[in-house]
C-alpha cells in the first residue's frame, strides 16, 4: 500500500539553478510531519514542488493518485493547501472576505458558511476581527487567518511553512497548539516546514532534516529530539 503522500526522486530547478536533489518523503495520512534544515537547505522549495510551483522532476502522488505534472489549481482541487511563508492574505480584503476566498473551488454555499463559523470557533480572534482589513492585522493573526483561510479548502493536506516566523513565543503556542486541534479533530494531514526544530519536533510524529536539496536523517519526531548527533549538526540546539 502506497503512503498518504509519497514523493520521490525530486529534482527541483530554479533556472539553472538545483535546488532538490532526488529528495523522496512519505507521510501517513492523518499525521504531522515537519520538514527542518538550516536556511537554504531546500525546505521551502519542497514545499513549492509539492505544489507544481517551480520545475520539478520525480514523482508526487496523494492517497495514490499522481499529482506531480498537474497544474497548482487541480493539485489545490484535490486538496492540498499551501500556507506560504510571509503568509500571503489579501492584505486589502477584510478577514470575512479573506475566508469567502479561500472557499473558492467550493459550491456548497451552506457549508461555506457553516466552516466561518467553525473557523471562528476555533480562532476567535479572527470573529472579533471580521470586517477588519487583513492588512491591518497583527503578525499572529495575520498567520491565523492564513491558516483558517487554507482550512476553508476543506483540505486533505495543508503545507504550513513557517507558521512561527516573526511571532512572538505566546502566540506561537497558541497557534501550534490549535494546529494540533485541527490535527486531531479534522483530521487534516499537515506537513510543516520550521526553522523552531524544538517546537516542531513536539507536534510532529515524523520529521525529515534536509541538507543541501537532500534529506539527510529522518525518523520518529522524538528520536530526532534526543539525537545530539542531529541536534548539533543540523538544528543548532
Ligand atoms: P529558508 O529557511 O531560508 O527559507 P529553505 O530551506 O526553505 O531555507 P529554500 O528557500 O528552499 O530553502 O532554498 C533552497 C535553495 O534554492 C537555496 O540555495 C536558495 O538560494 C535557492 N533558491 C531559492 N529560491 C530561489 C530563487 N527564486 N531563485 C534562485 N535560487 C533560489
């Protein structure tokens, strides 16, 4: 039985440029699994192949069925949504209209509404600010928005890179812990990238060092912790 997600054998361009390097991953559905690495080591840019955002080669399949070749959009249709670093929110659009968006390969117009609800619910903040502009967020709810914005998908599979960047440490709690919610209760798959190793290794069941465009360890999330080996040569802690 093939993974939840399989990729395999990826090699990744930017122009002329290799930045993966036959890097293959699997993770079970239902999981948590963090991608770490120094910057530059090819995080974000396996995050992107995933996505058919930059040139890639190799295979990437979901629940078995090959995604790897098919437009972002269709990828996006068979649900898998991408949180990009810096966030990427229609900064002039209101929070309400942010959410509406991110439901856009949907028809459903009853559970549509239904999931705002349940996104305020679950982020509380975002209700409070509901006709705010997203532009005029807080960095921490800037990156709650574009969480619940790629929840709005209803997705199998969210990529989060770098949800704890620039956030102040009580609010990278409280995101973590409501991604473990959504986790656990949705039942979302989530693949994140994070330059926090300690904090990611604590949500995750699975993670993968990656060095110079290749994974160089992987293993269970609390091997990785223990390892000192792994920790001095590749998380710096
Ligand atoms: P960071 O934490 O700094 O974002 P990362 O592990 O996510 O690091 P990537 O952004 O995936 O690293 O970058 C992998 C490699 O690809 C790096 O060597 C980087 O310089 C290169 N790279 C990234 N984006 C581009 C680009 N647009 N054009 C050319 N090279 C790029």
């Amino acid at each position: 039985m093939s993974a939840f997600l399989e990729a395999k054998d990826l090699d990744a361009f930017y122009g002329q440029v290799q930045a993966l390097h036959g890097l293959s991953l699997s993770m079970e559905r239902g999981t948590i699994t963090t991608l770490l690495g120094a910057n530059g080591a090819g995080k974000t840019t396996t995050l992107r192949a995933i996505c058919n955002m930059i040139r890639t080669s190799g295979t990437i399949s979901l629940n078995g069925q090959r995604i790897s070749g098919r437009s972002t959009e269709r990828i996006v249709e068979m649900g898998v949504a991408h949180v990009p670093q810096g966030r990427g929110t229609f900064t002039t659009l209101s929070v309400d209209e942010n959410l509406r968006l991110g439901a856009m390969t949907r028809t459903d117009h009853r559970g549509i509404e239904d999931d705002i609800e349940k996104m305020f619910a679950r982020f509380p903040i975002l209700k409070k600010r509901r006709s705010q502009q997203a532009g005029t967020l807080s960095g921490g709810e800037q990156q709650m928005l574009a969480v619940a914005r790629a929840l709005m998908l209803r997705p199998q599979l969210m990529l989060l890179d770098e949800p704890s960047f620039g956030l102040a440490p009580l609010v990278v709690q409280e995101l973590f812990e409501i991604l473990g919610q959504v986790n656990r209760d949705d039942g979302v798959s989530i693949l994140v990238v994070e330059q926090n190793a300690q904090l990611a290794l604590k949500i995750a069941t699975k993670a993968y060092v990656i060095a110079s465009g290749r994974i160089a360890m992987s293993g269970a999330a609390e091997e990785i912790a223990q390892d000192d080996e792994v920790r001095k040569s590749y998380l710096g802690y």
